[in-house]
C-alpha cells in the first residue's frame, strides 16, 4: 500500500507540473510580407556621337541636340531613382588622347530632350523621377582633339540608376 501511495503522489506531482507548465505556454504568430517592385531597366538608346571633326579644334554637343547619348529608364511608375554617371576625361583610339569635358545632362518624362537640365560629375548621384514609369536622360559634352589627333575614338558613358 505504501507503494502504492507513493505512485499515487508521483502521478500527482507529473500532472500539477505538466499542467503548470502548459499553462505558462503562450504562442502568437505573424506574416511574413514583401511588395515586389518591377525590375528597373535602363536601356541605352543612342551614343553621344561628335561626327567628323577636325584636329586642333573644340567641339560641343549639347543634351538637347539630335546627337546627344541618350538612355531611356522603366520601371514602376511613379516612383524616385537615383541616377549615377561614370563619365571619362578622355577617348582613346588611335594616337593620342581626346579630352572629353563640359557635360551637360537631361531628364525627360518622354522621348524627347525637354526637361530638368544639369551638369552631370562623374559618380555624383542625381535624383529623377519615373513619371508612368519612365524616364529619359540625354548626355553631351566638349572634346578637344589635339593636333595630331587622327583616326576614331571612343569612351564608355555609364549610368547606373537604382530606387531611391
């Protein structure tokens, strides 16, 4: 009888504590969420083209002219972006160096060279925005063939855009 009482107590003393420990259990759960933006693209759509140019002489290209470099941006409407050009200090081709300066630089909601004008530095972020999802940027600048300059020559333009 002893025993048994005692396995009657140990029984007891399982259940109080098992329930003691239920009791003090909680749990609650949440969501985990995103809202996926549309990937941004950035297309390049025309280089910034000098043409033929003479030796010795200064030429320009300004970011509302026909031949001005141009891009064109999409992604989801109505949002900012950030805007960062590499721009070179020279192009290089046959001979001697072709120094590249004086840029100038556009943000067009449409195809066409028409809005907020700025003179773009190599690396510094520049903030637009993607009106219906689009924007259009426009790039110019000056070159400076030197005397002795002969042949064709060429540098990349970078523009690396992310959302603001």
């Amino acid at each position: 009888m002893k025993t048994l009482f005692r396995s009657m107590v140990f029984t007891l003393a399982v259940l109080v504590t098992a329930t003691q420990v239920a009791a003090g259990q909680s749990s609650a759960s949440i969501q985990a969420t995103a809202v996926v933006q549309q990937a941004l693209s950035v297309t390049a759509r025309r280089d910034l083209a000098f043409g033929t140019v003479t030796a010795g002489g200064q030429y320009s290209v300004g970011s509302a002219q026909p031949e001005a470099g141009q891009w064109s941006l999409a992604g989801d409407g109505n949002l900012g972006v950030s805007l960062t050009f590499t721009l070179p200090s020279q192009l290089s081709g046959v001979g001697v160096l072709v120094p590249i300066n004086s840029w100038s630089a556009l943000f067009s909601p449409m195809s066409t060279p028409a809005g907020n004008s700025f003179t773009p530095i190599s690396g510094q972020a520049y903030q637009g925005f993607l009106s219906g999802g689009q924007l259009w940027t426009f790039i110019g600048a000056t070159i400076s063939p030197p005397v002795g300059a002969s042949g064709s020559y060429s540098a990349s333009i970078v523009l690396t855009v992310a959302y603001l």
